[in-house]
C-alpha cells in the first residue's frame, strides 16, 4: 500500500474552510476558482461548493495511511464527558485477532488504541438534541449544508441553523451518522430537508479483492463526492480491512455486521447465533462503524410472501436471515432482540439503517405484498430505536417502476413516521445490466425528488461483478448526477446556482471555468481534448460539435447586439 | 469505405420475420435465443423484441454499401399510382452537383435515379389515412409494434391493429415518416399510444468528419436501436453525405436543411433566402429524407424574451433564424412561407418537426416567456400543416429542472392538439458534462412516461465535442433504457415481458441468456469477463459480487425448499 497520499483537490479547485461560531470547528469544502468575476453567486471569482475528501483534498495536507487522518472530533468527544476510554477491547473476537501474531502483518498500526464507550447513558447526537443540546456536530452540519451561501447570497438564502439541526434530529427527521470511536468521521446530516446524500458501497469478497486496494476505492469514492461509504466485505480479513478504511475515513462508515457474523460460523446461516452477533455488532461499534444495515424487519409470517417472487429475496442479508428462520422455525433474532440492539448501538452512537431484507429484485416483485409488510415492521423498529435514543433511517428500494416509485416514499413516510429514507436506485428497468448505474439514476433522481434522503450508488458492474476503481468513480459520479437533480427540484438554493454559474461560463466560453465547474473535470477535460487538442482551443469561441459559423452561442451575441 | 458488410445480429439473436395479413410484407425483428423453456412469454425458448437494424442484423444478408440497402417500399410505393418518376432533380443544387465531375469519387453509384414525386394530390400517410385508406407502412408497423406477443400471449394483450394506427395517423397524433424516395425505410410511428422511439443524432461538421465515418455512425446507431437518425451535418459535401446515409438505412432520416442552406451561402445568416431554402428542401425530399426539422414558430415578436436569458438561443436553427429576423427587421421567412413549405413536403410525404429554435439552454431558461411563446407559435403551425395533410411532430427542450418537466409536457399537449411531441432529453442539471446522457436520460425517461413519443438522444461528449462511434452506441444504449423505462411505466405490456425474461434468467444463474436479453450484451459479457473469466463461471450459481455463501439468489433456493 502507498503510504502517504498527498493532499489533492479536484482539478481547479482549492480546500477551503469556514469557522464555527458556537464552537472551535473548522468546517472544509471545495472553493471552484473561475477566470472571472462574472460568477451569478457575489462573491466574485469562486464557487463554494459541498466537500467530501477531507484531508485527501486539501492541497495543503497530506495523509500517512498508517496512521489515519486527522481525529477532528476526539476533543468534543471527550469534552462532553460522558463517555469512558475502555481498558481493552469488550468483543471477544476483537481480542482474539489482536493477540493473534500471524494478523501483525495487516493490522493498521493504531488499532491498539483503546475504544471509547458511554458512561451511563445514551450518547447519540438523537438523545442530545432532545435534551436541547446542540453539538459541535449540529453546528458542523450546519454550516457545510449553507456552503456559504449566506455570506454570499445577501439575505436571499435562509441558512440551515444548528437550532434547526438539533429539532430535525430530535424528531427522527434526520441523523448525524458519527460513532464516538470514530473521530476522523467529518459529521454530515441526512434528512429531508437538507441536501441529498449518496452512498458508496466498498468492499471485498470472497472471491476477489484485498486490503490496498478497498482502501483506495474508499478514498477515490469521496473524492468524487461519496457522502459516507458502507464497507460491505464478506472475504477475508473483514476486521483488519474495516479498521484501515476506518481510520482513513473523513466520511461516516455502514456497514453490515451480519455479513462478518456469517463468515464467523462459516458462510452456514442456521450456525449464526445472537452470541455471535452481538460480539460482532460490539466489536465493530468499538472500531467506529457510524451505522450499521440491520435486517429486523423481516419477518418469519413474511417469507411466504416471497416464494411467488420472480427473484425471491436478493437482499444478502434478508436471504440470511430468512434462511435462519426457516431453518430454526423461530422468529428473526434480529427483531427479538432489538431492544438489545439498541442498548448497544446507543452506548455508541451507532446509527440503525432498518434493512430491506425484502426489497424487490425485479419489476416484477416491486411494492408487493412481502416488501410492504416488512416496510411497516420497520416502522415499528423505528419506534422502539428512538425510545433508545438511536439514530435511524430505513432503507428502500431496489427494482422498481417509474410509476410505481412514488407508492414507496408514501408508504415509507406513513409507516415509518418520517425518519430518513435511503434507497437502492430504482433501478427502473431490469434489461440493461452494464448500465445499472443509468436504470438507477433515473429510479434514484425520481425517488430523491420525492423526499428520499439519501441514494445508495449502483455501478456500471451491478449484476456482473465486483466494481473496481473506475466502476467507484463512475457510480459516485452519477449518483451524484440523480442528488443535485433532485436538490434542485426540490428548490435548494444552493444547488441552482452551480448549474447557473456553469451556463454562464458556457455562455461566455470559458471553457476551463466549464470544466472546472463539472461534477468530473478531468472526464470533461479530456472529452473536449479528444477532437479539439490545441491549447488554443480553450479559448474558441466555438468547439467542435458546431463549428464557427453554427455556434448559437456565438449568434447570440449578434442578435442581442441588434436587438438592443 | 469497407464496400460490404455482413449481416450480424447481435449476440445471441437471429433475425425473424414476420409476414403481412393485408399486404405482401415481412417485419423484421429481433429473436434472443434463450436457453431455457422457462421464458415467461408462452412461446418457449425465444423472445422476440423490436429491431432497428434492417439487413445490417440479417446473418442471412450482406449489404454492399455502395448499392444501398433494400428498397422494401419500392413497389408499395409505385402500386398506389399517384406518384410519377421526374426526368431530373428539381433542385438546381442538386442538378449542379451531379454535374460537378470533381465530385465523382464521392459520389454514390446510384444517386442517378430519378426521384420520385406526387401526381397531383398529397401522398402522406396522414392524406391516406383521412380517406380510410389502409397502406403497406400503416400494417408494417401495426405488426411491427407488436413484436409477436398477440401470437403469444393468449389473448392478454391488446394488439395495435392498421385500423388504430390509421386513426391515430388521421388524428395527428401520430406520424409515419416514409419519404416516397426513401423505399429503404422499413416504416414506424412515432406516436403516444405506441413503443417511445428515440432518435440518434450525427453528422459531420466544419472541424471534423468524413463520409465514411458517418455512414459507419449511422449503421452502428441502429444496430443499437436507434429508431431514427438525425444527419445534422454542416461541414463539407453534405449533399453526398447524406446520399451515402439514406441508401444505407432502413430507418427514417432526419435533417434540418437550414444547416446546408446557411452552408450555401458561405455560413452568413443574413445572405440566406426563401430561394435558397427552399431549393434545399427539395434537393433533400427528392433525396428521400424523411422528416425536416423546421424552425418556423421562432417569430422576432420572441426574441426580445432571449435577451435575459442565461443561455440567450442555444438551438442552432434558432440562432440562425433569429440572426436572420434581427438583420432584416423582417419576419421568420419559415413562418412567412409555412404553407409553400407544406405543399412541398405533401409531394413527397416529408414528416415536419417543428424546431424548437427557442428551447432553453440552461436550467436557468426552462419554461420561459420564449419558449412557451413559440410553443403557442408551434400548435398554429401545427393546424397549418395538418390543412395540407402533413404529418408533424413538435420538438422540446433541452434543459429543465424536474419539477418543471410536466409543464412542458402539458403545454405541448395544449397548444400543439396532441401532435407527437419530440425532446432532446431535457437534461436535468447542467454541471455534468461528459455525463449528459446520463442527465438527459433522467429528464427523458420521465417526460417519456407522461407522453412524449421520441427523444433525441444525447451522448457523453454533448457540451464538450462531435461524438465518435462508441459514443453514440453508449447515446443510444442509454436512451433505449429511458425509452423502455417509460414504456413500462405506460403500462405496455410487451415491455415488461422483457424484464420478467431477465429477472426470471437471474434467478436461474442461466448468465448467458442475462448477457442476451441485456440491451448490450456485448458489455454485459465484457464486465462479467473483467473479474470471472472462466467458461465455468458462465454456469456458476453466484457471481464475484457476493461469492458463494453470499450469494441470496442461491439461498433462496433452501428458503423455499423449507417453506414448502
């Protein structure tokens, strides 16, 4: 594995910070510099825009792998005086792998550092606000949501406020995914009413893949823009590879702990045992995981809805857990000991994403009998976490219809009293495997549109195989594409008037400040390369699709001169 | 030129035909080949989908370029006897560049035919269906739409007859284009009670491009289902270029001969004249292209509504036309001329696509005073051409926000009295070039599904420069996903069938017949290569995604062994 990463903003950009008021925080985003004071927003020559990379995108840093990037919440962790260094490790199985030797090889350098756990009662930034506390955390949020537009945009902006954060929070409207034992996490919000978020699915497999290279997948998926990144390894080394991306990790972690307690009793479903999980749960609370994807919705009087399916259940973690059910004839133990769950998830402030074990593989199956039974189960989950003071979001679709996406956000805002929603897509059409990340785009701009608060990515590999690098960025990318659609239909004014600032360059053919402005500058680069190379070329006042004399943009100046 | 090409279907298909009940026709289609009796449509190892790609995806057929494809209309066309073959071209241009012998090595052997055109009364389609008269193109694309399924499905389906297509042809909301001197084009309509069509775009222009090259796109475009093209070319030899296309193509052409008009007088909008013009357009309809993008309904009372804007006029007819008006304080000589330019395209059965030559550029601009005033402009040319039994389809944006998408669909419905409606996306942001298929595909699927009958599609490099093949191919992969999408969503039901074929392939491991039934197998088997290249793997219960214990397809198999 490189070592050290240098610090490296997007391609004409540059790391900028803005200061708390209410607490000694600095909050990073991405400064766009453009070649004019022309620029819609007033400030005069850049853009400020959303950041995702941490330390990885600011030019003036640069981070050792070995040793993680920068804890920035570990002194309001510890100021808040409520949580405890913990002598050792409380799982067994986080013991086992730290005493064996022949693991000394792949573990991260510090993972001897002790965890962190609550004192004697809830830590969750969901108990605070309902306390009418507000947390460096909240402010945090806050301010990254406004991305300055409210020096910028001269009373036309209404900021989000951390007394807003704080009342979004303590309703379930939203959730802050930041685990005491993960203080590198840079907070971020996820909520109806702030911007959409998206998710990067990493991870390696029994199949392929290995620590180096996940880890590099993490930081490339929130350089392009991945708002946390759910690390879904079921090969080898699952421990040891999530403590890498976790200390490397400026973005909240997911993660799905059934995963790592199969590969515990060997890939046999019916071995798994609350025993086993509960370790597992605790073991990676005390890594750091922000949230966990836990399936106990599903339950036994649903798996007769599924045997009709086209595809049955295609949730890794609903096949699990039903098959477990059927095996042992008893009820899900997910659901028979949530009320565990959230004990532990609390002492953490681990947030719960309510699994859709049973979410539609196809169009056929979508909004069927079996999905919206486990939906309400989900609702009532969310009842019984936010009685514990949990975080939750529930997690949705999957394949379904265009015309049948808005029956899925309806649903999920009834049955699951508004807490946040986070989906899959849609994918909208089965038959394009290779272009998932297209099909899903459109389900996932529609569904965002409609109140969902966050997207999982797909990628171009969906159904195939294994995304690598390439398949990350492009994922991210469009994902990115479907959340900003779906910002600006739902008026954020902040999202807008990055379209406006890029229609102006356009307009103006200032082509650098156009790819500059891109979600991708390197890809709109050497896309205008490919047919016009010359330096010269980024001056033009035309490009090569029209050419001179049938450039529009060029006409116009004409007509407006003659016009006025 | 590579002279003759093979017929190649594409992986895993074979061509099929299937045979008129009115007229002595055969309909081309597509049949995947599956591997399995397991199909969920009756028929039991096959499916059979619609098909763009004429002799080009015939195994049986190869197709020597220089002699064109062919002319399946040819005698449905002469059997109506109400056309007569002329002595010469009409157009004084096109009579000029036959006679320019320095053009010879450009020429196509064949452009020495005569052309063809009408007697003494209307010949389109729309004036045959007024009159009750049944034609070949009205029962080709009746069977064509169906794609067998009231062969197979039991009486479940609904199929679209000649007589809906013919009533819907007199209604106007529909439209064949089938220029009587293109008997190469296999008929198909366009229309919002039938399959949404899309359209490709390419062309030559002043910076780059050749002949070769963009026959070579066009035969690519719908070998991947584009269902019309677009020769958009501006830059040198466009007459011979679009000569080369048309002989080569079994789908409608489309063109906006105000580019070769503008050409002809040195790219100087103000030097253009009726004259000028309108030798084009019979130049291009005795060349047989099959509908005309107009931009008549731009009047100069509109253009002072441009001269806010972000973007002003980002359509290239748009910009010319306005160029035109605001030189010449004069009116829109296409809006003066509308009813000259009808009788011309009534004599040869040219479709006209009213240009949106106001169509936004920018999110900024959408749903504007501009745009909905030429809109307006559009439905009384609408009514115009209908009086002379054109048929005419409407063209909309371009850029616009979601929320603001279903206005534009509505006006259009309004203003334009059903005529088939025809948009470029809309993308729904502007800050992703090199990704624009993608953020038109979102805007396009969704105005699909509230009722436009085609979309134009856009390709990755749109904003930054001239796309080469792959890009189209990656253009039209991606718009026959929003196509479908909304053809689903419509409630079509042999779009769907498509869907279950693939889910229910999924469910079963049979990889191949996955690979088949995508919209691009080719990268659907690359992707699956790129991690488990093994034949082996082609029959493995589980992918490099989750692995063998992971794999929920395969649990499911135990779940509904123990709940049976």
């Amino acid at each position: 594995m490189q070592n050290s990463i240098k610090g490296e903003p997007l391609r004409g950009s540059r790391k900028t910070y803005v200061e708390g008021k209410l607490f000694p925080i600095r909050v990073g985003m991405r400064e766009i510099v453009l070649s004019t004071g022309n620029c819609p927003v007033t400030n005069p020559d850049t853009l400020t825009v959303y950041d995702t990379s941490g330390q990885f995108g600011d030019e003036k840093e640069s981070v050792d792998l070995t040793n993680g990037v920068n804890p920035i919440r570990e002194k309001w962790i510890e100021s808040r005086n409520d949580t405890e260094k913990l002598k050792e490790l409380s799982s067994e199985y986080g013991r086992a792998r730290l005493a064996d030797d022949s693991l000394s090889h792949l573990r991260f350098s510090h993972v001897n550092r002790n965890p962190r756990k609550a004192k004697d009662k809830p830590v969750t930034q969901m108990w605070y606000a309902r306390q009418g506390i507000i947390t460096p955390e909240m402010e945090y949020v806050a301010i990254r949501e406004n991305q300055r537009l409210e020096e910028k945009m001269n009373g036309q902006f209404k900021p989000v406020t951390p007394e807003m954060v704080r009342d979004e929070l303590a309703a379930g409207r939203a959730i802050i995914p930041a685990n005491i034992n993960h203080p590198e996490c840079e907070p971020m919000i996820i909520g109806r009413k702030f911007l959409v978020k998206i998710n990067a699915n990493i991870g390696n497999s029994p199949v392929t893949s290995d620590i180096a290279s996940e880890v590099s997948k993490s930081i490339h998926a929130i350089r392009w823009g991945a708002d946390t990144v759910m690390d879904l390894s079921t090969g080898a080394n699952i421990h040891e590879t999530r403590e890498w991306i976790l200390r490397n990790s400026p973005v909240p972690i997911g993660s799905v702990p059934l995963y790592q307690a199969l590969e515990k009793v060997g890939g046999k479903a019916e071995d798994l045992t609350w025993d086993i999980y509960r370790d597992t749960l605790i073991e990676q609370a005390e890594q750091g995981v922000d949230y966990f994807t836990i399936h106990a919705g599903l339950l036994r009087e649903h798996i007769p809805h599924t045997v009709n399916r086209m595809t049955g259940i295609v949730s890794r973690g609903g096949s699990i857990m039903a098959n477990w059910c059927s095996v042992h004839k008893k009820e899900n133990f997910l659901y028979t000991h949530f009320d565990d769950i959230c004990d532990i998830l609390a002492a953490y402030d681990v947030g719960v994403s309510l699994g859709d074990g049973l979410r539609p593989g196809s169009q056929f199956d979508a909004n069927d009998k079996a999905q919206f039974g486990e939906l309400k189960a989900l609702g009532e989950l969310t009842k019984r976490a936010w009685d514990k003071h949990v975080q939750v979001m529930i997690e949705g679709p999957g394949h379904v219809p265009m015309h049948m996406i808005a029956e899925n956000m309806e649903m999920e805002l009834k049955h699951c009293f508004d807490a946040p929603f986070y989906t899959l897509g849609p994918l909208v059409t089965d038959i394009a495997p290779g272009y998932d990340h297209i099909t899903s785009a459109i389900g996932g701009a529609m569904i965002a549109q409609m109140g969902a608060s966050m997207l999982c990515y797909v990628t171009p590999k969906e159904h195939l195989g294994l995304p690598n690098r390439d398949d990350v960025k492009t994922g991210v990318v469009t994902f990115k594409i479907a959340a900003h659609a779906a910002d600006i239909a739902k008026g954020h004014p902040g999202a807008i008037l990055r379209d406006h600032a890029m229609s102006k360059a356009r307009y103006e053919f200032r082509w650098r400040d156009q790819f500059h402005l891109a979600l991708d500058p390197d890809t709109a680069y050497d896309f205008h390369d490919a047919t016009l190379p010359d330096e010269a070329d980024k001056q033009a006042h035309y490009c090569s699709m029209c050419g001179e004399h049938f450039c529009s943009m060029r006409a116009n100046r004409k007509i407006r001169e003659l016009s006025s």
